[in-house]
C-alpha cells in the first residue's frame, strides 16, 4: 500500500476541502493504481476547484451579461468592403518584414475532445483535403512551412494538446516525418486538465482509481503557455508574434502577412479576425465594445432582438462575427498566463453527461447531465489586452471548421470549401473553372499547400510555372 507520509496529506487536503470521496476506493486498489490516482490527485488545485465550485456550482452562478452600453466592436474593414487599400498595404508590407525577421510563430491549439465529430484519435489526424485526403495537421504543416520558404526565415510552430491526446498526435507527427517541417522547428506541450464535478460541488471518479478531469479550454492555452515553458522559448528564439488558429479549421490562413502588419503597426497585444456574419441569429460569438473595452458576447448572452438589429441602411449592426482566428504578444501571454490576479481568464461552466463511479463503486452512465465540466475561452482575453486590433476577413479565405459529422461544419461542407478556394485562386491566376452557382467547380481537385499558402502566393507560384497541368478531375496541383 502506499502510505507515504506524502500520500497520507494529499489524501488528507482532499478530506479538508471536503473532496475525500476522490480516494474512497484507494486501499481497494494495487500500488500502480495507488500511485496513479496520487500522482493525478496531485495535479489539482484543489483552491480552484473549491472556488469554482462556489462561483458556478453551488453559488447562485448568476452570470448574465450587463447589456448596458454595448456596441458593435470597429473594425478594419477589407478594401473590397470600404476599406482603406493602403492602409492594407502598410499592414502587408509590415507583416512581411516581421516575418522575413522571424519575429511570428505559428500556434494551433488541438488540445479538444472533438466530441461531436466523434473520431477516435487527435482531430488533427483527421483527413480532410479533397483529393490527396491530407490530414488536418499536415495541410498546416505544408501552409506554415510553405510560408517559411516564401519569407526566408523559420516559422517555430507551437501545439497545444492535452494529455488524453499528447502521445497519439506526437507519434501521428512521428510518422508522418513531420510533414517537411524540421522536426526542431515542432513545439508540442499539453494543456492544463481541471476535474468535473456532481451538483454538489464533488470531484467525480471516471473510475475507482482514476479522477474524471476534462482539459480547461482554449483559454487554457494561455497558462499552459507560460507553465510549459513553451513562451520562454519563444523568447529564446525571438518570436514576439503568435498566429492562434484552432485544430479544425484547414481553410485559416495560418501565417497572414497583412493580419501580422495590423497587429504590429497597431501595437496590439492581442488581434482578431471578424467575419460579417452570414445571418442574423448565426451561433457566433460577437466583437463588441463596452466603456470602452472590447469584448466578444457569445450569441446565447445576447438577445435575439439585439443580434437582429439593424443600422440605418439595412445592415446587421451586430455584424462581427469571432471565428476563433487571433494574433498574440508574447509578452501578454507572459502576464496574462501567468499569475497576474487582475489578468486571469474566467471559466465557464458546461452542464454534461459524466461517466462516474457511484459510492457503491459501481460505474454509471447517465443519460441526463448529472455534472459541470469547467473551461476558459481564448476570447476572454480581449478584454484584458491592449490596443486590440480587430480586422474583417473574408469567411471563404479563412474559416470553414470540421464540427461535427455531417451537415453544417462537417468534412463534407469542409472539403467543398476548400474546392471553391481553390477554384478562385485558379480564377484569380486567370485561368477558367467551371464551377456552379455557389462557386463549387464540377471537378475535384487540389492544391498542396507545398505549392501555395494562400491566394497570393498562387498568382505568383502559378504564372512563375512553365508548364502548367491541364485541370482534370482528380489533379493534384503540387
Ligand atoms: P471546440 O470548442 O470545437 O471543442 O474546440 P472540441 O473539444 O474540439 O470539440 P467538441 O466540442 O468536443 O466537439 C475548438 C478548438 O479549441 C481546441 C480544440 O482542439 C479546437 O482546436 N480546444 C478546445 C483545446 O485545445 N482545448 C480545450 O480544452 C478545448
């Protein structure tokens, strides 16, 4: 048994804060499974469990948003939409330079569940490109690197897993022998995980030796960030300016050269890309203003009315729309992932079906919500940063994520974006595509992303080639 002195006060903090159920079961377990739960047990903060507890469980978690005030966040419009073209030419020419100085790294946050896709492995590792069938992570490896090559200078890549899929996404990189990037140039580090817990505030048990703990967020990122060492060595190897994109989502720019001049020339801590929403009660959360801070209002805290409302020309005034697309100052996930009290993200509470082990010691399964998972939303740190920048994009160029397994936001929407992407970028180089109504060609083919990162980069990659392929169906453009 294992009843170290260590182990005896571990399992004694949980009794004081009342959690001593978690080790109900320990003398019924073998010394390996002992040694697990208290090595588990000994990754909680069991203050911040107990004020979580207070504040969304058995509080009276009246969360809802102060309306008062709230406006619709200004933003950098594209030039297409009213912009100001030089003012994007500045941002392209700025960005350029910081990434030719190898000041930007890449940062992709794959640390989810991906519950609702519901496939068994890291979402990264799921096949995505039309033809090819590339996985998520390579398209992004390609991208990145790709964007390497046309700025001269390395793209330090950063991911952020989470212990239920560290080992699997690491061995997927492995295998795949990084996917052309070097393998120095891959920065993995797992994300930090919180327990669930029952309405009563308890800390649940997935089994008689094992603690059910979910990971905390996207908003996680920031202090894994910082816990990892992971910012520490971005300092090292002078990267000042983190892309964020999220793990499923193969359309993101992952490397913008104007996103990274706007964010520079604005002396942001923290950018973000809007799209216009594509209707009014779209389930996107809303780039606002409010006294003076902006903010992101999920769509659940705002009233419909509000999210319906229009200014005088017809437009929809709530109209930004967050794609989860962000540029970082290193120095603001420094103070914002580390201790600093007044900078700390908030968690939110999630109502979910938790598999536990009851107090008979038998494992149930229910079929209603019968606990709270806690998260933190990377947005949350808007109102927390300094001369936020906020820029429009263009949904088509840099959002259609795989959500779920089919309809909206599913690898079938997801494949037939990336096919009219590439179906512009060929029209856009100048040569015919015939493609329907909704721009979808009638063939299908693809573009590596080792032959071009974006739209840009293949007008030049494509008139610079001497002998072009004839577009057929099933041509892989490389
Ligand atoms: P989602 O909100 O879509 O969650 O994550 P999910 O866990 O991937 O999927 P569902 O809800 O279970 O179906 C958006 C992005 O944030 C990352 C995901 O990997 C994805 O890139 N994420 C989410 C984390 O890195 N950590 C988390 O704790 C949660």
């Amino acid at each position: 048994m294992n009843n170290s002195e260590a182990t005896q006060s571990l399992i004694q903090s949980f009794e004081q804060a009342g959690q001593g159920q978690v080790f109900a079961f320990f003398d019924q377990l073998d010394a390996e499974a002992q040694a697990q739960l208290v090595e588990q047990a000994s990754t909680i903060d069991l203050s911040e469990v107990a004020s979580l507890v207070e504040e969304h469980v058995v509080g009276s978690h009246d969360s809802t948003l102060d309306l008062e005030g709230l406006e619709p966040a200004p933003y950098k419009a594209l030039p297409a939409n009213g912009g100001d073209a030089a003012e994007w030419e500045a941002a392209l020419a700025a960005g350029s330079a910081a990434l030719k100085a190898g000041r930007v790294a890449a940062f992709t946050v794959a640390g989810g569940q991906g519950t609702r896709l519901g496939y068994d492995g890291p979402k990264g590792t799921y096949p995505v490109s039309p033809v090819s069938k590339k996985t998520l992570f390579q398209i992004f490896a390609e991208k990145v690197g790709r964007s390497a090559e046309r700025f001269g200078a390395r793209i330090p890549w950063f991911i952020m897993t989470s212990q239920i899929n560290h080992e699997a996404t690491v061995a997927a990189f492995e295998e795949g022998n990084y996917f052309g990037l070097s393998r120095e140039d891959v920065h993995f580090f797992s994300q930090g995980l919180v327990p669930a817990v029952d309405y009563q505030g308890k800390i649940l048990l997935a089994e008689k030796g094992k603690i059910a703990m979910t990971p905390d967020g996207h908003g996680g990122s920031l202090r894994a960030l910082v816990r990892s060492g992971a910012v520490a060595k971005m300092k090292e190897l002078g990267i000042d300016v983190l892309s964020y994109f999220q793990v499923d989502n193969p359309i993101v720019q992952c490397i913008d050269p104007a996103f990274v001049g706007f964010h520079i020339l604005g002396n942001s801590e923290l950018s973000s890309k809007m799209v216009p929403k594509a209707y009014a009660l779209e389930k996107v959360g809303h780039f606002c203003v409010q006294n003076g801070t902006s903010l992101v209002v999920e769509y659940s805290d705002m009233p419909n009315e509000m999210q319906e409302e229009t200014s005088e020309d017809g437009s929809i005034r709530f109209n930004g729309g967050s794609v989860a697309i962000h540029i970082f100052d290193r120095g603001f996930v420094e103070r914002a992932g580390g201790d600093a009290a007044d900078l700390k993200l908030p968690f939110h509470r999630a109502d979910k079906k938790i598999p536990f082990v009851n107090a008979k010691g038998e494992t149930v399964t229910p079929d209603a919500p019968n606990g709270v998972k806690f998260e933190m939303f990377v947005f949350d740190a808007l109102p927390l940063a300094k001369n936020p920048v906020i820029i429009e994009a263009a949904r088509e160029d840099d959002f259609s994520p795989v959500k779920n397994a089919e309809g909206v936001d599913s690898p079938k929407t997801c494949a037939e974006d990336q096919l009219r992407m590439f179906a512009r970028w060929l029209k856009a180089a100048g040569e015919s595509v015939e493609t329907d109504d909704s721009g979808l060609p009638s063939i299908t083919f693809e573009i590596s992303h080792t032959f071009a990162a974006d739209q840009a980069d293949f007008i030049a990659q494509w008139s610079a080639l001497g002998d072009k392929p004839a577009l057929s169906d099933g041509l892989l453009i490389q």
